[in-house]
C-alpha cells in the first residue's frame, strides 16, 4: 500500500504555516520532520537555491521513506549583487534574528536611495520521491526594500519587503494576501501539479 504522506522538509514554521494554507485539498497528509521524529538538520552546502533545495528533500526522503517537499528560498537585493540570496537564513552569522537580520541589511542599505532598492524573494521547491526520483519548480516575486521594517505578519524579511503595487509590505498582508502573490504561492501552484503527477505514479 502507497503511504499517502507528503513530508514538508522543513524546519522553518514560517514556511510550514504557508505551504499547509498553499496545498490545501492535495491528496496527502502533509506532516513535519518533528511529527514523524525527524531531527536531522542538513548543512545547505549548495550554492544555489536548487542545489539546496534538492539536498533537502532527497535527504529527508531517504530517511523518512516519504515522498518529501523541500523549500530553498531567500531574498536578492540587486543593489548588493543578489545578496543574501541563498544565505538569507544566516545572514548576520549564527544566532541572529529575524530582526537582527534586518537591521544589518537595513545598515547595508544606509546609504541607498529608493529607485535602487530594487529586490526578489525567490523559491525554489524540490519534491523527491523515495524511489530517488526528483523534480523541481519555481516562482519569485519582486519589490523593493523599506526604509524601516513594518506589519506583524509573515517572517522573515518580509516586514521590510515592500509590494509597490499594493503599497504595502509583505509583513502588513493579511496571511490570505501574501499566499496570492508570494514567490511561495507561485511555487507551490507548480509543485500542486507535480505533485498530482506523483500521486498518480505510486503504486
Ligand atoms: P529550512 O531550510 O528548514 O526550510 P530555513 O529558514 O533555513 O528553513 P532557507 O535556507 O530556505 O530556509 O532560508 C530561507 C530564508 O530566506 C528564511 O530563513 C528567510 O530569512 C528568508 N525568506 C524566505 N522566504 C521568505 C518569505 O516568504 N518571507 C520573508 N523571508 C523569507
């Protein structure tokens, strides 16, 4: 009998919230690494966003013998040459927050006038199957970096990512609004039909 659980590989509350709004009424149970009793933590020794993605999700895969989503992400700010890009999470060295993140882009930032604070948030996703079989997508979403971090919402660097169109940041969306327009959203629009794909390839 096919186990139908999707693992979300993942250890970031912030992207199990979104993904669980994002895949609803897919065909899976999705659980989390601590649910089934998972704590291995991966090094992301990739240096890009697909490479990550799949490491994760191939590692997790293998260990759970569940058929597993993994999500690399991150924000590229073209003013710093894509930084942070795929080291968003570690951005400010070991033990910062999400705030202390921030600020350090903020300082960064000091000196950069608005029409080139210019930035994306990308993600990539990577569904790996037990059987070794893996596929990939992605989506992004562009905006432009605040002056100051405002709204409660979200994670990350999203109070600080500003939506142009909708004159707000990322972190003042209703959860409903960002999950229509995330890099996440569009990702996960694609991962839904990958997924349909693999449902109907399980014995
Ligand atoms: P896992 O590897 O366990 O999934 P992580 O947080 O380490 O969790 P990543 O390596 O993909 O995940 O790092 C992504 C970072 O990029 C994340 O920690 C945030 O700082 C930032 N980021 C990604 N998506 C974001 C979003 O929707 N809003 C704000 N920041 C986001």
């Amino acid at each position: 009998m096919h186990d139908n659980k999707l693992l979300l590989a993942t250890n970031n509350p912030g992207k199990v919230r979104e993904y669980k709004s994002l895949l609803r009424g897919i065909p899976y149970e999705i659980v989390t690494p601590a649910e089934q009793g998972i704590t291995t933590e991966i090094e992301e020794a990739g240096v890009s966003f697909e490479e990550n993605a799949r490491l994760k999700a191939t590692t997790l895969s293998r260990e759970s013998g569940l058929l597993s989503l993994a999500d690399d992400s991150g924000l590229e700010v073209d003013a710093l040459g894509g930084e942070p890009g795929v080291l968003s999470a570690r951005y400010a060295g070991e033990g910062a927050s999400d705030i202390d993140r921030i600020n350090y882009l903020l300082a960064r930032l000091k000196d950069v006038p608005e029409e080139k604070r210019t930035a994306r948030f990308q993600c990539v996703v990577a569904i790996a199957a037990p059987d070794g079989a893996v596929e990939l997508c992605s989506g992004e979403c562009r905006g432009v970096i605040a002056t100051e971090p405002r709204g409660n919402n979200g994670f990350g660097y999203d109070p600080i990512f500003y939506v142009p169109e909708l004159g707000k940041t990322m972190a003042e969306l209703p959860p409903e609004e960002k999950n229509r327009i995330s890099h996440r959203a569009r990702a996960a629009a694609k991962a839904r039909e990958l997924l349909m794909k693999f449902n109907l390839s399980a014995p």
